[in-house]
C-alpha cells in the first residue's frame, strides 16, 4: 500500500501537474516571503519557479556556511535560493523521489551557478526516499540544517522520515519545515484518494500525534513560527474532506537535549544585533522576540536553543542551570490546533 501512494504521489508531481497552476487547492500556496528571499528568487530561471508546489517559506536565517539538507527538493527552488544564501563555502544537497522534478532541478545547476558567480556548483540533487536517506547517501550527523516544504506530509511513513532527519543532523542542529497539518486524524477512505493525497491534504499529521512523534524521538520541545488556515477552495473537495481543518504550520525545532516542559533557572538572553538582515532583533518564534540589547528572562530550554546552536555566537546568556525556579510562565504551545479555535493555544513554550 505505501508504494502504491509513493508511485500515485510521484504520478501526480511528475506527470500530472506541469506548472503550480494546475494544483486543485491552495494548500501549497505561499505565505509572505522576505524581501531579501523575493530578491533572490526574481533571478532564478523561470522553470524552477513553475513546478514550485511549496506550502510556506522554510529558510531560516543565519544559514551562511551551513550544509543543508531539502527534503522533496521537487524542481530545486529552494535549493537555488539556499544556495545564493549560504554562499559559496556552503553546500546544499536536494533529495526527490520524482524523477521528472530531478530532471528540472539538475539541468538548471550551471545556469544558477553562473548567477551567483562561483567558481563551481555549491548544489547538488540526489534520487532517493525520505524514509530511507541512508539509501541517498546521507550519513550521520553530516548536516547543520534540514528544511522541507509542503512535503512531509507525502510521507508514507512518517516515523521513519523524522527519524532519518534527527539521525543525519548534527547535534545543534536544526529542522525548519513548512508543510501542512490537521485537526484530527484523517480517515483512512480519504488518505487513499489520490487527488487528496497528491494536494497534500489526506497524508497531513494530526498535530497531537505531530507532537507525539517527536516525543518518541526524544525532541521534547519545539516551537511555531507561523500558522495559515487552508481553505482549499475547491467545492468538491471540500465536500470530501467536510469538518476537518487542514493548516500550514511553519516549524523548527533543534537536535537537542531539552526537558519535556519550559523550566524556570533565572537566564536572561540579550540579542547582540549581530545577524546581517536582522540588526534590529531576531525571532526565534511566534512568542519570542528579542529586540537588540534588550536583556529577556527565558525558559531552560529557549536559552539553550539560543546558546547551544549556530545562534550561540549573536546572543548573550546570563546565569546557569545551577538554580531552579520552577515552571516557567511561557507563550502559546507549539503547533497545537483545535478543532474550537483556529489559532494555537496553550501555555507552554
């Protein structure tokens, strides 16, 4: 059964869709993109850009120098734009399933090389399964970043793909991914509708089991950076799918060893200014914003994923663990929807 959804899910990206206008719902419509990005992406070649089926912006910042790891690459766009961003020391490695999508991603490379200006591609597109990456070559701890957009959810066994991701992190490492989520769990008659699948609305993780299965991979604690409602608007299938409420959530979280609730220890984290499109402040998620120079009180765990990552070297961390104060009062729980709000709710961070 699993690869008859990867063959149909293939089918659907490879010879279905040509170009982003032949999707039948919105899901992988994109969210605001920076300026600095929309910058970048004005200079990529124009195929890139059609077979774009993305559902959110999954680049984070402070990526200069990283090797970086795209799951679902599909025809390179992020890849391309994450190769202008990490520059010329850094490295990008894109991994598809779809060969026609590869097919895109990889005659393209000497043109965006020679936009860019370096001497030799800083790119390169594998052919592989997200389950299995060890299968693409990827090996452990060997990537700073793993960002996907709007295809986790293609999945068909989730488990093992987020298990394949924190395997070839290194520690401190992050995961930054758009993709779409549910209300609840979706019934099995839906998930084998090809259409719904391929649209990225019946393989989406209910965000319990989302936070359940991150648990199980011992990541006790990750954060929201955004959230959209999906309104699909596309009257059959909205029929289909009937109360249940799709969202695109934008997420990071760290391979680190965080405790599984926000723990008070008096650290304070000042932003130095220091990261080059943010000199003003930096946000590290929907409840945290920390304005230059200006001391914040923080959980164990935000200290920690300020101090013991690749943000370490813009912040300032006062005080140790040496000292506990209890429960820290933190902001909205993690990509936590219901089906009585359509916003996140909670009181953890």
């Amino acid at each position: 059964m699993e690869q008859q959804i990867q063959q149909q899910v293939q089918d659907y990206y490879g010879r279905e869709l040509t170009t982003s206008q032949d999707l039948k719902t919105n899901a992988c419509c994109t969210d605001d993109i920076p300026t600095a990005h929309k910058r970048i992406l004005a200079t990529l070649e124009s195929e890139v850009l059609e077979k774009y089926y993305g559902c959110g912006v999954c680049v984070p910042s402070a990526v200069e120098g990283l090797t970086v790891l795209d799951l679902g690459s599909g025809s390179g766009r992020d890849v391309y734009l994450l190769s202008k961003l990490v520059g010329e020391q850094g490295h990008v490695i894109g991994v598809d399933m779809t060969e026609e999508q590869l097919a895109v991603a990889n005659r393209n490379i000497a043109a965006h090389t020679t936009k860019f200006g370096y001497a030799k591609p800083n790119v390169e597109f594998r052919h592989g399964y997200i389950e299995d990456l060890a299968a693409a070559g990827i090996e452990d701890n060997s990537v700073d970043l793993v960002v996907s957009n709007c295809v986790l959810n293609l999945s068909t066994d989730k488990a093992a793909t987020y298990r394949e991701i924190f395997r070839v992190l290194k520690p401190g490492g992050e995961l930054f991914i758009a993709d779409v989520f549910a209300d609840r769990r979706i019934p099995e008659s839906l998930r084998q509708d090809p259409v719904l699948y391929g649209e990225c609305l019946s393989g989406a993780l209910y965000t319990e089991d989302f936070r359940r299965l991150l648990r199980e991979l011992g990541v006790n604690d990750y954060r929201l950076m955004s959230q959209r409602r999906l309104t699909i608007d596309n009257e059959e299938i909205e029929q289909k799918v009937g109360n249940i409420k799709f969202y695109s959530l934008t997420v990071r979280a760290f391979k680190l060893a965080l405790e599984d609730q926000c723990e008070d220890y008096g650290q304070v984290a000042t932003y130095l200014g220091t990261l080059p499109d943010e000199p003003n402040g930096f946000t590290l998620d929907d409840h945290h914003h920390f304005e230059t120079g200006r001391p914040m009180l923080v959980c164990g765990n935000t200290a920690d994923m300020l101090a013991l990552t690749r943000f370490g070297v813009h912040f300032r961390l006062d005080g140790a663990k040496d000292r506990h104060f209890g429960l820290f009062p933190c902001g909205p729980v993690a990509a936590s929807t219901s089906s009585n709000a359509d916003d996140t709710t909670g009181s953890c961070c």
